[in-house]
C-alpha cells in the first residue's frame, strides 16, 4: 500500500500564489533595508550546538532542533555515564553527546558569531540584514510555526540610540508600504531590571520578565501567579503590577515610572539602572517625535521580550486590524558577541516576522492586484509552434512573461489552461495567420481581439499591458 505524503506540522508547502506574495514582503523590506545602508548576508542553517545553547535563556534551549552526528551517532557510547536512575538516564546530556549541531533559533545569535568570525574585514558600525528560515521546537497554533522566516536588521559597533530611531523609521516605513496599520510598542530592559531592584528581588530579573513576557498569552492574573511560583512575594508584585497597568501618554508615563525608579516605591529604593533606562527612552521618544512617524508608537511598559540578551531598547509590533501575535520586534544588546571572544561591541536589531506578515496581508486583502500573474500572454499550440517562436521570444526580451502551450490538443484544453492560470490574453494562430504574417491576440477578460504583424511587438505590447 502506498504510503500517504505528509509533512511534519508546523511546516508548510507554498504554491505559486503564495509565493508570489511571500516573495513581495521580502522584496519590500529588503528595499527598505537597503535604503537605509544595510548589506545583505547569509549565515548556515546548521550551527554547531555550542553557539546556540546559553543564549536564548532555559526555555529558548528547549525549543532547539539538534541534529544527530552522521553515521551510527549512538555507537560507542557508555550508557551508565549517563544514568540517573533505574532505567532512566539524563537525556540533555545524552543529547548532546549525539548531537553537536542544531538548527538556528533565531538570526542575531548566528550574526553575532558572524561578526566576530569576519571581524577583520567588516567595517564598523556594520549594518546587515538576513532573510533565512529559522526552526524552533515549539507546539503549532495559530500564527506559530516551527519553520519560518525572519527578516532581520541589525548594527553592530555602535552605541548611539539613532539606531533605535531608525529601526523605528524602517518598521513605520515597511507597514506603511504594506498598507497596515499597527503599533509599534518600545520598552527597556534596564527599566524592567530596575523594577526588579525596587522590589527587592534584583536576583529575578528573569523570572520577572519571563513571566511579563506572557501577559499577552496568559492575562494579568496568570501573571502575577507565575512571579509568586518563582518566589517573588506579594508585596513585591504588588509594586510591579501598577507598572503594568500604567496609562496615559508617553510622557505621563516616562514621568510615572521615573518616579517610582526614583525612590518612589515603597521600598524607597533608587535604581541607577532602572533610571538609565528612563533616560534612554526620553531620548528615544525625543528622537521619534521629530522623525514624522505615521503609526503609533507607545510606551509600553509590560513589554519584556523574553530573549535574555536584550540590555536595552525593546521593541515589539502589533497589528491593529486582525488578531495575531507580534508582527516584529527587536531590541539592543550590549555584549552578545562578547560569548565569542569579542566583549564591549553593542548592537542593536530587529526582526519582521514574514509568516505573520503573510497571514495578516492575507486576511485583509491587502496584496497588490495581479501580484499572482505569472504568464501575461499564452500562445496556443495549433501547429504552427515554429511560426510563434521568434514572436514569443521578442515579448520575452521585452520582459513579458509568454508561455506556448506544449501539446496541440482540442482548444478547450487551452482555453481551459489560460483560464485556471489567470492568464489574461491568448493568441491563436493557425496556417492562415502564418501565411499572412500576423498573430491575433484576444483579450479573455474584455472579450477584445485584435490582430498584430508578427513583427510588430511595440503594438502587441501596448495591447497586452
């Protein structure tokens, strides 16, 4: 019995429509990217397991896929050097001893790994973008995928929050040209490790912005519940939980939590930190506000981003007019390149999420019409294939998409053809257009057909745009 074809979940096939459409997103930030002075590279999908682990916090390294050594990987292996029990053995160990590769989680742990390889040949501050597929281990929903694209942007070697302005600018610039409407959400990290500081758990900056980063998913309540699960007490929630709450403008907001970083909590404590970031935000809102960004930019205080190399600026985009997780996001890091060899070099990056994107696009009917066209012309085949070559040609050196039909088969199999592949003019042409030089071209949507020497193709063009 045949075997049914499947593909694991959270994978997904693209038809050519499809496509079509993934590819305009991509084509569109990378324009945006380049307008902006970033360079595109290209990193492997395999990296060794070493660059990956560590980074992405304890939950982030669950969700890497590992990928088994070639060969019999588990030949030679001493089995009771990985025991913990009867019949039960330390499997993370044991994974690694099989595997020492995996696939990339993200794009920015990759390019930092690319900046210290090739630091000698890269000009600083060096501006890159990555356009690659990415994996993670995660359970399939709704807008989650295992396999997806990121589209990133990053620069490195530089510590300036003109940046973060323009992360900010090319995001604004990106959804507009998409024709969506969303909010662009900002926070800082060093705000959140100050929160930590005036509550007076400093050790659980983590764990806070662990928890924080799930306010979306699982709602206050479950929030504060998961602090308290990793020992934070009440009080000390009780002083976060009105910092995810604040309203009012950016300003207002600004303003609130200096307040608070300030010696305003009811520990009294100041945080040098958490007053730090306030300051980064001021400038950064500063910055914006004289940049003439269309969609909105708010001060987001529950805003963590759980990824644990963040240090600075965060970022995060959502739709406004379908529901879905974040579009985009990013942040600043301080010294993630520091991990290989290379400390004291700050960058700064985000990332679009294309499948999300896609869905979005989709969901609003906001893909430009004949996005999906991939032939504009289709000459039937009536015999005469070698009279149409030469016009075929000509049209396709004019850039027009052409097919010829391969078969001569009945015309209602070619008109069927043109029809279910969206193809909006056909030629048909038989022994009496050969004999008279000339090609009729009717137009399948308005009925119009006309007829063109077989050599004039500025008139067939202007025909068929």
């Amino acid at each position: 019995m045949a075997q049914k074809p499947s593909i694991p979940k959270g994978t997904r096939d693209f038809s050519p429509s499809e496509m079509a459409g993934r590819n305009w997103i991509f084509d569109t930030i990378r324009s945006v990217y380049r307008s902006y002075g970033y360079s595109e590279i290209e990193t492997p999908s395999l990296e060794n397991l070493s660059t990956l682990l560590g980074k992405y916090g304890d939950e982030g390294d669950k969700l890497l896929f590992k990928v088994l050594n070639s060969g019999d990987a588990f030949s030679g292996i001493d089995y009771s050097a990985y025991a913990i029990g009867e019949g039960s053995y330390n499997s993370n160990a044991l994974s690694l001893r099989v595997s020492e590769k995996g696939l990339r989680y993200d794009l920015t742990v990759p390019f930092a790994r690319y900046v210290v390889q090739h630091r000698d040949e890269i000009v600083f501050p060096f501006k890159r973008f990555q356009i690659q597929p990415v994996w993670r281990a995660d359970r399939p929903q709704k807008g989650r995928y295992r396999e997806f694209y990121q589209c990133d942007a990053d620069v490195i070697g530089s510590t300036s929050l003109v940046n973060e302005m323009e992360l900010v600018e090319i995001i604004d610039r990106v959804f507009t040209r998409f024709g969506l409407n969303v909010s662009i959400r900002i926070n800082n990290r060093k705000i959140l490790t100050g929160l930590a500081e005036v509550c007076g758990f400093p050790d659980k900056v983590v764990d806070i912005t662990v928890a924080i980063d799930k306010i979306d998913k699982i709602g206050l309540d479950k929030v504060k519940e998961e602090m308290l699960a990793r020992g934070l007490s009440e009080k000390a929630v009780a002083v976060i939980e009105p910092v995810l709450l604040l309203s009012g403008s950016n300003s207002e907001k600004i303003a609130s939590i200096k307040g608070l970083l300030g010696g305003g909590s009811p520990s009294g404590i100041v945080s040098e930190t958490g007053l730090k970031g306030v300051e980064e935000v001021s400038e950064l809102f500063a910055l914006i506000d004289g940049a003439g960004i269309s969609n909105e930019v708010v001060l987001d205080l529950s805003l963590a981003r759980g990824l644990n190399y963040y240090t600075g600026a965060i970022f995060e985009v959502k739709s406004l007019d379908y529901q879905i997780g974040s579009i985009s996001g990013g942040g600043r890091y301080d010294d993630l390149t520091g991990i290989f060899g290379l400390p004291g070099v700050s960058g700064v990056g985000i990332s679009f999420g294309a499948d999300r994107i896609y869905d979005v696009l989709s969901a609003l009917g906001k893909f430009p019409s004949g996005l999906t066209e991939t032939t504009r012309l289709l000459f039937a085949n009536m015999g005469s294939v070698p009279y149409i070559v030469p016009v075929a040609e000509a049209l396709r050196s004019k850039g027009v998409p052409v097919e010829i039909y391969p078969d001569q088969v009945k015309l209602k199999k070619q008109f069927d053809y043109a029809d279910r592949k969206g193809i909006r003019f056909l030629s048909i042409n038989g022994t009496e257009e050969e004999a008279s030089g000339t090609v009729n071209i009717k137009n399948l949507d308005s009925g119009e057909q006309r007829q063109f020497p077989a050599g004039d193709v500025d008139s067939i063009l202007e025909f068929i745009a």
